[in-house]
C-alpha cells in the first residue's frame, strides 16, 4: 500500500481518530545510557504522546533571556545568551582549520559539491551576513574569539539545493573542557505543542498556511557576540593549497544552542510591540502567536474575506520587523489566487534575495519525510497536505523500498516503525500493531539481530 489518505471535513460533519496514548511505562528490555539505540527507543515509545504529555522546560522566562534585544529601525539585534558563571574558552582555531581541511578533501571529490558549498558562503558574504574578519590564529582561552567548525550535509531528496551548511557549536578539542554550546543557555522552550497547532490549523473551513524567510538570518547578532562566531574558508577553494579565510556572523546561526530558543524570544516580542501601537489588530497578531511553530505559521478563517484579511495584515505586520511571510498556501482557489496576485505586486516594488542557502523553513527541514511541491501537496508540519482535495497525505512508497532493504529482524523492525511519522495518530491503529509485536519480541528475548522465522513472519 502506498498511500493512505485521512480526510478531515469542516463544517456538520466530523471524523474523529483513534489516538494509543498513556503512560510511558518502564522498557521491557535493558538499555544502557551508552546504547546508540537508546534515542530511537525513546522516540519509538513517546511518539504516541505527543501534545498529550506535558514536556519538561527550562524555568527560565522569555524577557530575562532577551534582555539585549533591541530594534535598530531595519531589523532585531541580540547578544549570546551566557550563562553567568562561565569560564573562558579557547578559539579552536587549531581544531576548525583540522575540521576544515578534512572537508575541502571531501569535496574536492565532487567539484558540484564543492562550487555549490562555496555559492552558499560567498552569496551570504555578499549579502552582508557574514564579513571577513582580521585573522586571529592563537588557541588562546578567550572570552571574545572563537572558530566554529562546519560541514556539509547533503540532501538527496532536493531537486534544488543538496548540501546544507551545518556549523557545530558543540566542538572542542579533546583536551578542552568546554565547548561553546557549553557556555550558553539553551533558553526557554517556547515551541508550542506540534499537536495542537495541527489540530487547531484544521478547525477553520479556510486553511492559510506560510513560512517567515530564512527566520534566523533576519535576526542580527551585536558587536560584542559576533567575534564568538567566527569560522574558517577558502578564498580560492578549487585550489589544491588554497589560502585560509576567517568570517565571522553578522546574524543569527542555526546550530547554536540557545537559536531556537532566540528566535522564539524575537518574535514574540515584536508583536508585543505591535499590538502596543495597534490595538485594533489584536486578533491577527494572537492567531500569530498561537499558530507560529518556530518559522512556520499554519492559521486560517470562516470565510475567504477574513482569510484575506488575515494574510493582508500578517504580512504587514511581520515586515515590520524583518520578517517576511512567504510560500502562501490554502485549501481556498479564491484567497490563494488573491495571494499570488499580492505577491507578484509587491515583488516588482522589492528586489528578490538570491536563493543561496537552506530555503526551508525550520520545520520542514526538521520534521517528516521531504515534501512533493508540484502545487497541490505540500508539507504542513511533517504531514502531507493536498491542498485542492484538503486531505492529509500518507505516502510510503519510500519507505517500504527501505523496509525491503533490511533483513528481517528485530532491529529492522524497530527502524521501520521509528520512520512513521504521524503526530495526529492517524495510523494509530497500524504502529501499534508493530509496537505490539516489538514488545513480544523483547519478552521473547529475541537478539537483534536475529534473523525472525516462522509465525513471526506471519504477523
């Protein structure tokens, strides 16, 4: 079977779904913390509860953790979040220029690769997202310079872009103590549940949906910070010997510890602000904060003429600072019709950003299987979303090619039913099936890889 489809209607009629939720009850099987099956084992079992069981966060509040956040009349600027007693750490020049050279081996092996992965970094130069910095070179302990390693990350799934920029905050040398992960707060957990932003996106009869553009490289790191995200490349990289440059960030990077946490402060606070001067728009900007999931926005109306309104002045309203929705989509031909009219509009008045790195937002990059964009699906979440027929989607084409790859053991089992993503329990009724069947394999005390025969197959 290659698809399944779970229809939601609006309006008198309404389908009502199956969700296995309860108590995350002790492991029918030892583990230890060491166990490189341990995260998928978790996952396996919490997958059923989410937006169900409440999630552990940290004390900390939104305004103490933004508390160098300012407007400079283009866009928001804040300082790395320290933790207060934090102890000074080396520059990782040494380590960075290592990590660096491994990579420029790497991609010398496909110059695309390598063309591609040097596009990203001198458009974001270009841009003004990074800059060249003065060259510091000693691993001194310091409180102000520090080298972030990075490396690619491919994607063979993109028809587009195949290789993402990652920089790791959490490198050290061995010989270190602390990373500079290690020295920031990770900051509040402003993420609402991935549950009750589905739900509450299909209980409108008009669905809108969009993402902010590149979200964290709208927000702007200050002076003091910027040396602290410093990292190493190549003027010239198809040079066997190529001559080392050091950039640093002008704005916010994915991959930091406290970024999520960063961005979730920023918004927030923009439209505290922008309720402050327009009250009267209040109604838009609390469907803002309420159907925000991180960069994506998944919101909607009764009517076409509220759901125009509401793309007209949440545009508005996000632009203000520095933010703009784009990616519109709708079960609606009307409102979405009357937003790609809008759209052109303002294209010819504003000039388009070249299209140089990670175009996703962050949950599309984070959450599901790779979306089909051929205008009528369309990722929402993780979840498939067929906007003319306003189904939700499940396709697994591609991952019974995976299961039939994979011998048949207790282990395979454990990575095919880790794939199924369904945060609403749709195919509640299925996974349990195979959680079941894990659980008696447990009690059994199969191995893992032990090859299953007999009524085992049968199941």
């Amino acid at each position: 079977m290659a698809f399944v489809r779970s229809r939601w209607r609006v309006g008198n009629a309404t389908v009502s779904n199956l969700v296995i939720t309860g108590e995350l009850a002790d492991y029918p099987f030892y583990t230890n913390e060491h166990d490189q099956l341990a995260n998928t084992l978790k996952h396996f079992w919490e997958t059923e509860s989410i937006g169900i069981k409440p999630e552990q966060v940290e004390k900390s509040t939104g305004n103490s953790f933004i508390k160098d956040l300012r407007y400079d009349e283009k866009r928001y600027v804040v300082g790395l979040p320290w933790k207060e007693e934090r102890e000074a750490i080396p520059s990782e020049y040494q380590l960075s220029r290592n990590r660096l050279n491994s990579l420029h081996h790497k991609l010398r092996r496909d110059q695309e690769l390598l063309n591609e992965y040097d596009k990203i970094i001198k458009e974001q130069l270009q841009l003004g997202i990074i800059e060249e910095a003065k060259p510091e070179t000693d691993d001194k302990f310091s409180e102000t310079v520090h080298s972030l390693p990075h490396h690619a990350v491919l994607r063979r799934d993109r028809e587009t872009t195949k290789v993402r920029v990652v920089y790791d905050g959490y490198a050290k040398s061995p010989e270190n103590k602390y990373s500079l992960n290690d020295c920031l707060e990770v900051g509040p957990n402003l993420i609402p549940q991935l549950f009750d932003v589905l739900v509450k996106f299909r209980s409108d009869p008009i669905a809108l949906t969009a993402d902010i553009e590149k979200a964290f490289l709208v927000v702007s790191i200050n002076e003091a910070s910027k040396d602290m995200l410093r990292f190493l490349w190549f003027k010239n990289p198809s040079e066997i010997t190529p001559e080392v440059i050091q950039l640093r960030f002008w704005r916010l990077v994915f991959g930091l510890r406290p970024s999520s946490a960063m961005l979730g402060s920023t918004i927030p606070h923009h439209l505290d602000s922008c309720e402050k001067l327009n009250p009267e728009l209040g109604y838009v900007i609390n469907l803002l904060k309420e159907r925000l999931y991180v960069d994506d926005f998944l919101g909607g109306m009764d009517s076409t003429e509220k759901a125009q309104e509401i793309y007209k002045n949440s545009k508005d309203i996000m632009s203000k600072g520095g933010f703009n929705l784009r990616k519109w989509n709708s079960n609606s031909e009307e409102v979405i019709d009357m937003i790609n009219s809008a759209e052109k509009s303002r294209e010819t008045f504003t000039s388009k950003s070249a299209d140089f790195t990670q175009d996703e937002s962050y949950a599309k990059s984070m959450l599901g299987p790779a979306d089909n964009q051929d205008g009528k699906f369309v990722k929402v979440l993780g979840v498939n979303w067929n906007t003319k027929a306003d189904e939700f989607l499940f396709n697994f084409t591609e991952l019974v090619k995976f299961a039939n790859t994979l011998p048949v053991t207790k282990r395979s089992l454990l990575k095919i039913s880790a794939k199924v993503f369904d945060p609403l329990g749709f195919l509640s009724r299925y996974v349990i099936q195979l959680k079941c069947m894990f659980q008696e394999l447990c009690a059994e005390k199969i191995d893992w890889d032990q090859e299953l025969h007999g009524n085992w197959l049968s199941k």
